[in-house]
C-alpha cells in the first residue's frame, strides 16, 4: 500500500463507521457510492446501502472527452441520486482548495465529512500519483483534532495494484497538505428518513424505462461503438471500465433484489445475469490487455455485450406487476416468498422451511428472527400488518404469515381505491 501515513486495514479496527464497512460487500459499489453507504448504513443499519441497486438501467451517452458512449455519471449527479435511497440529505458545498479550509470544516465529537477529491493525490490509493480521477473519502478528526482520519472502504483491484477499505491516520498538517492546491468538494451529510420504495413500484419503474428501450437498437449502436473505434487500445480500455461498472451495477441489483423478493424467479433471473456480467467484464480485462500487447480480441466480446444489455431490458420489462396485488392473488406464491424470506433470515436451506408449516420446529426460530421475518415481508410487499392481527400462533406459521401478507394487501388495495 501506497502511503506515508499510518494505515490500517479496516478490518483491523474497530469503531462504528468501520463496523459499517464490515457489514458491506464493498466489491459491488464504486468509488463515489462506496462511502456514502457507509454513512447509510451507520445511520439506519445493515443493508441500508442496498436501495441504490433498487434501479437498473442503461442510460448511455458521450463522454465529454471522448467520442465513446459512456453509463458513468459525474459525482455531483451521483451525489443527487444517492440521498433519497440511502435515507441522507446530501449537499454539496463549493470546491475547496485550501487544505485547512477543508479539515475545518469536520464535524466535531468523530463525525464524519463526506469529500470528492482527485484520487491523484490520495496516498493509500494505488491511483497515487498515477491517474487523475474523482473519488471519495470520509475524513474524521482524532486526538481532539491533532490528528486526521481518511476512511476510505473503496475495494477494487487496479492497473497499480489493490484498493482495500483502510484508514490512514495523519498530522493535521499532514492532512492539510494533501488536499492544499486541489479543489475538493465537501459533501454537507444530514440524517434523512430511511423509507425503502415499495417493491411493485420500483418493478414498474425499471419496466417503465426498459420498454421503450426495447424497440430501439441502442444496446447494439453501443457496442457497435467500441468494436468500430478507430483506435482499439482507447476503445477496450473505455469498454473495461464501462463493462466493470455495469457489471457492479447488476450485482448490486442482484442483491437488492435477492433481499427484497427472495427465492422468486425474477430474482434468480436477474442473478445469473449478474453471473454473466462479471463474467464478461474478465473477458474485456484480458481482451484489453492483449490489445495493448498488439495482439487480437476475442471477436465475440461485442456482441455478448449487446446481448446482456437487451436481456437485462427484456428481464426488467417482463418483471412489471400487471396490476396492484396481482402478484399477491396467488397463495402458493406468496407461500414460497415466506418461506424464502424465513430462509433468508434463518440463513438456512429453504428446502428445510418448506418441510413444516409450524415454524418453532425450526432450531434457532425465536423472537428476534419472528421479528426480523415480519419487517421483512411488509418491507418486500409494501404493507403494514394490524398490530391485532401479529398473534404468536399465526407468526409461527407460514400459513399463519401467508394470509397475513395477502390480507394486508387486499385491504391496503381497497384503501388506495
């Protein structure tokens, strides 16, 4: 690791903004979402995080220097998108270029300060002093402010080696001095309300946005684009980055998604797209490094590529719910989510919740996972129980919980009505 500070793995500490870490998959989320989540999840608990891949989509455009098409975001449009899922209120501040105009403005008491600066001058980076490029840090004082913390729980592997989650500890003036003469933009973070969208709407918004996208041929001018590219050292190296963020993006909605609507075939669907994905992106790492060598691509990178972006449409369109509680008509679907869910909460074999209907003949079901698998389900269905209807007897079955979800569906259907 590139640093001249003290650096410590996160995994070696222990305090809350690095327990929060811990509960993360860091390898799913990039560089400007990665600490923002952070923050989520120390505010409103574990999984908060995983609302950001309640959205797919695939929104292309040019990037401003390039003639390729891009799906990256600049941060400030990022930062937009992240405060309303992940429960934050989310301001950005002018640019700073004065390093200690920057570390003041720390909130006291090991609060935090969300930054987007140049990864360029970011020691504990393997993008030091290599490549210029935004990226995000929390920066936290210790010591009663003699000493600076950058917490950072970026995890990727790049062409100047691994970023691991660490925090690095520096003087102030240390710290001062990273940031003096580069213009970094503090993040002003306030606690928001934490308040998931319900499932069915989220399924029809994607829907909603992949259709029209269907009957165009934009994911093939896309690819197309990188395979025609005069220049095809640019072109593959454009395409790894584009095919990495994609590839994170999906395996975020894949967890999302595996949480929210558990053991359904739209969530298994969209899991071994996410396979796929990561699949592809190994392929564009190596077909990008034997283009640099002068050597060929394999030729049918492109059109893999075209093809996993009209299935990640086709699957999204086809996961609209036909109607408010049609989903919820069906009790043997309904029956198999519970027991998803339960299996899901348990971390055990579904095929072990499917053998009983009386669920305290499940070793470890107890108070805390009966709560759990009741949070679960109103969160996955967009519902809220009758407190006089939660009734031990009927939250140890799953016939017990399968009609308590399509009761509270039909009712909630004939308020909206």
């Amino acid at each position: 690791m590139n640093a001249a500070a003290d650096c410590t793995p996160a995994s070696e500490r222990d305090d809350v903004l690095v327990r929060a870490i811990a509960g993360i998959d860091t390898t799913l989320l990039d560089c400007i979402q990665v600490n923002a989540a952070v923050l989520a999840d120390t505010e409103h608990g574990p999984d908060t995080h995983l609302e950001i891949g309640s959205v797919v989509d695939f929104a292309p455009r040019h990037s401003t220097h390039s003639a390729l098409p891009t799906v990256e975001r600049q941060p400030s449009e990022q930062i937009a998108q992240l405060g309303a899922p992940l429960g934050l209120d989310l301001r950005i501040g002018e640019p700073v270029d004065r390093g200690q105009s920057l570390l003041d403005l720390i909130p006291p008491h090991r609060g935090a300060l969300y930054v987007i600066g140049d990864a360029y001058r970011m020691p504990w980076l393997p993008y030091h002093g290599h490549q210029h490029m935004a990226h995000s840090v929390l920066l936290r004082a210790s010591a009663d402010g003699a000493r600076i913390e950058a917490v950072d729980a970026y995890d990727n592997e790049t062409p100047y080696g691994r970023a691991e989650p660490v925090v690095c500890t520096y003087t102030r003036q240390q710290a001062a001095a990273l940031f003096d003469g580069s213009p970094t933009t503090p993040v002003l973070t306030h606690r928001g309300e934490s308040r998931p969208q319900p499932l069915e709407h989220v399924l029809t918004r994607n829907a909603r946005a992949a259709t029209p996208m269907l009957e165009t041929e934009a994911p093939e001018h896309y690819a197309i684009a990188f395979r025609d590219h005069p220049d095809q050292t640019a072109a593959f190296t454009a395409l790894l980055l584009e095919t990495w963020l994609l590839s994170r993006s999906r395996r975020l909605h894949a967890k999302w998604l595996a949480r929210r609507l558990p053991g359904s075939a739209h969530a298994a669907a969209v899991a071994q797209q996410a396979g796929a994905w990561e699949d592809l992106t190994g392929q564009c790492y190596l077909a990008a490094r034997r283009v640099q060598r002068g050597r060929p691509a394999p030729p049918q990178l492109h059109t893999t590529l075209a093809q996993l972006l009209r299935t990640d449409l086709e699957i999204a369109a086809d996961a609209a719910p036909s109607a408010p509680g049609d989903d919820l008509s069906d009790s043997a679907e309904v029956r198999h989510t519970v027991q998803a869910v339960i299996a899901d909460v348990m971390a055990i074999d579904l095929n072990l919740v499917a053998a009983t209907d009386d669920l305290s003949q499940l070793e470890g079901f107890a108070s805390f996972q009966m709560v759990e698998t009741v949070e679960r389900l109103e969160e996955t269905y967009a519902v809220e129980f009758p407190a006089s209807e939660l009734q031990p007897a009927t939250l140890r079955s799953i016939d017990g919980l399968t009609g308590l979800v399509q009761r509270a569906a039909r009712k909630q259907a004939v308020s909206a009505a």
